[in-house]
C-alpha cells in the first residue's frame, strides 16, 4: 500500500521517527537502528509496512527493504504482533537474527531481549525455511560479547563489529574491539 517514504528526517518523539513530507510531519514507529545516524534536514528513504487493526493504524518504518521484510516475516508468526517485530529487530542485527532463526538456535534467539523460550521456539519453528544464515565469524563473535561486557548493546556492539569488519576484514580480535570502541564513542 504505502511502499517506501521519501522527505527529510525531523527528529524522534517517543521513540517514533519523524519524517517531514511535503508540509506534513509523518510519526512512524521504527526500530532503535535505522536512522540513527542522520541528522534532522537529511534526506532519507524509510520502507514502510502498513498495519491496520481494529484499535488501530500504524505505520512501521526500515532503512532497508531487509528488515521490512524481516519485520513482514517475523509479523506472520502466531502470536507475535508487530511491536514485538519491531523490539527484535532493535535489540539484534539482521545477520544474528537471521543465522539464529535458520540455524534454529533456540539459546541465541532467547537471549533476545522479550524472546522467551516458547517464542523462541514458535519463531524458528514457523520461520526456519524463510531465513538464510549469515557468516559471522568467531573474531566477530568474541568482540560483541567483550563489547555488551562493557555495557554497551547487543545491537549497537553487533553494528559497529560489522562496520569495523568491512573495512578490515582480516583484523585480529583486540584491533576489531579498539575500533569498534572508536566508533560507539562517536555515537
């Protein structure tokens, strides 16, 4: 229905995103990833998902058509509504939830936080044909457990260590965690 929004980036207001179109503002709720990095005036493309229910209409928005469609996929399993969706995605990266759903690694995906065992199960149950596991390597692992030592989260340790492996992608462990450390201080 509404497939993808373009107009500025206006800010946040109760964890939504605001996005100037024309002379409306548009509130939609996000995941805490995208978007985190633009700043009001810029330009930006938001994926949207559409949800009508009988208390409702909301609007879901992804910096990617990726986590649109992880957002549509994890949407359909029993018992899980979008603002669940939208919490999983915060809370992890795309390639953790991924690998963990099609691995069926029930430990990973409850470690989750909201994702209690039986949800867990429900998920890789329901979803472990749609979702194809993505390579991270035990470099990349060890350096997101150091970071979420530290205090920082799952998700903003799982994307800095992605970030910092693009650009030096044979990097050892103590190399990925300076770098990584780098970027999240400038967040």
């Amino acid at each position: 229905m509404i497939e993808v929004i373009e107009g500025k980036y206006a800010g946040r207001s109760e964890g939504n995103l605001l996005i100037k179109v024309g002379n409306f503002v548009l509130s939609i709720v996000c995941d805490a990833e995208s978007f985190s990095k633009v700043s009001e005036g810029d330009d930006i493309k938001v994926y949207t998902k559409l949800v009508v229910t009988q208390e409702d209409i909301t609007l879901y928005g992804f910096d990617s058509k990726e986590k649109r469609e992880a957002f549509e996929k994890l949407t359909k399993v029993s018992k899980l509504g979008p603002k669940t969706a939208v919490k999983i995605l915060s809370a992890t990266s795309l390639e953790y939830l991924s690998t963990a759903i099609a691995t069926g690694d029930i430990e990973k995906l409850s470690s989750i936080p909201g994702i209690g065992r039986k949800t867990a199960e429900r998920i890789v149950a329901e979803l472990r044909e749609e979702f194809e596991p993505m390579q991270v390597d035990s470099t990349s692992l060890e350096a997101i457990e150091a970071l979420v030592s530290l205090g920082y989260s799952k998700a903003q340790a799982q994307n800095a260590v992605k970030q910092v492996r693009k650009e030096l992608s044979d990097a050892n462990l103590s190399r990925v965690i300076k770098e990584s450390l780098k970027l999240l201080s400038k967040m």
